[in-house]
C-alpha cells in the first residue's frame, strides 16, 4: 500500500541521494522535496549529475545511498515494485525510443494493455484522447519514420500520460530536435504544467525554465550549488558559479 500523502506532504522527496560508479562520485547528498502540482527545473552544466539524478528518482539507476520517496513509495527499498513506481512516474527521454514498427496511437496504447492488463477499448479512447492533447489529431496511425522529431517527441509524451503517472520526469527531451520543434514540444509541457501536472524537468532552455518553472535547482559536480524561484535565480544569483554558468548560457 501507498502512505497516504496528506495534501502538503512533498510528492517527491529526496534525502542525502549519493551516487558513485566506481570511484567517480556523480551525486554528493542532494536533498529537496517537489510539491504536488510543482514545476521544477533543474539546470548545470553537462556532466554534473542531472541526468543521473532523475534517473534515479524512477529507479533506472539505483542509488549508492540517501532516500528517495515517490507519491509515498520508498525508491531505495530492496524490495521495490517497479511497476508500482512505474504507474506513478512517467518519463520521457531525449531519444523517443518508439516501436518503429507501431504506429503513433499502438505506441501510446502498449503499456497500459500489455503492462496493466487494461480493457483495450477504453485505452485506445484515452490514447486517442492524449494524441489530440499533444496536438497529433490524425498522425495516429502514422509510423515513427513518417513523423518529425518534435511529433514523434510528443507521443513519447502521450505515451507515458497513458500510465496515469502523478508525476512526469523530462530528461532533456528538446536536447536532440530541430529548433523549429523545440517550440511545440515545450508548448506540450507547458499545457501539462498548467493542467497542474507535477514536473521536474532537466533542461538547457534557460528560457523555458524561466518561465515555467516554480523553483530552479543549479548543480554543479553533484552538488546542488543554489536553488530558488526562477525570477531570483536568473536574476540575481548569489554564488559565483551560478553567475559564471548563466552568462555563458543566457
């Protein structure tokens, strides 16, 4: 059984989460709560840590030690029902990882058929439904080769919105489109955020970020350096690594 999450519990929790592949230590104790409904982006350079750290938060890579709650489900524990954890935790990736061989609407319809055992009339209405959310209306039985980056990106999207998770994790999903494709995957994002989907995103899109989030992280070497709402951060950051970052990204 889930604990039950009273409303200001965080939804997601992380306490002194330590990572090390052999002797490289990638996360040194990090440790911040997400609200439920909360945009929270986190924001470094490369390799110092975030794409590990969300990683972890969905036990692809288990943790050295620390907690990691989610919606009340203990990531760390041995005895961890990744499928439970799974339901409650969407994730979408920079690379798509579509079935080729699926069209766009048996792509999103999957996991909730063949993973939760769901009626197959109802999930192909709510995967239908979700393929007009990302605005993808009439691509459903398009293949993956026949759509752009930005388009096969949003039903990577819908697809995990078809679990029900109560949290999505985004992992630099603009970092491999076109600019021009940019702007209609992070228009998805933002409709989810404002639908009141909890997020917690690792992003370049120092603008996005700005403008979506509700609270920034900025790690360096596995640290979490400063954090804050955007409109401080970006404007006045206190740590001088902060600063350096920003002036070379913004």
């Amino acid at each position: 059984m889930h604990d039950a999450l009273t409303d200001d519990a965080p939804i997601v929790q992380l306490i002194d989460v330590r990572k090390s592949f052999g002797t490289l230590e990638v996360l040194r104790g990090i440790s911040f709560d997400v609200r439920r409904g909360e945009v929270v982006c986190i924001i470094g350079p490369s390799g110092s840590g975030k794409s590990t750290l969300i990683r972890c938060i969905n036990a692809l890579v288990p943790v050295t030690s620390g907690t990691i709650r989610v919606a009340g489900i203990e990531v760390a524990d041995p005895k961890l029902d990744v499928l439970a954890l799974r339901r409650r935790v969407g994730m979408v990736f920079q690379q798509y990882n579509l079935f080729p061989h699926k069209t766009a609407l048996q792509n999103v319809m999957m996991a909730p058929i063949h993973v939760l055992g769901q009626e197959r009339r109802a999930v192909e209405a709510r995967a239908r439904a979700l393929m007009n959310k990302v605005r993808l209306a009439g691509k459903e039985d398009a293949y993956p080769g026949e759509l752009s980056g930005g388009q096969q990106q949003r039903v990577a999207i819908a697809r995990s919105l078809a679990m029900r998770p109560d949290v999505m994790l985004f992992d630099e999903v603009t970092a491999a489109l076109d600019p021009e494709t940019v702007k209609e995957v992070l228009a998805t994002i933002r409709e989810l955020a404002e639908d009141g989907m909890t997020c917690l995103l690792v992003t370049h899109e120092m603008n996005f970020a700005r403008e979506i989030a509700d609270h920034v992280y900025f790690t360096d070497r596995g640290v979490i350096v400063e954090h804050g709402p955007p409109d401080r951060l970006f404007a006045a950051a206190q740590d001088e690594r902060t600063r350096r970052f920003l002036s070379q990204v913004l």
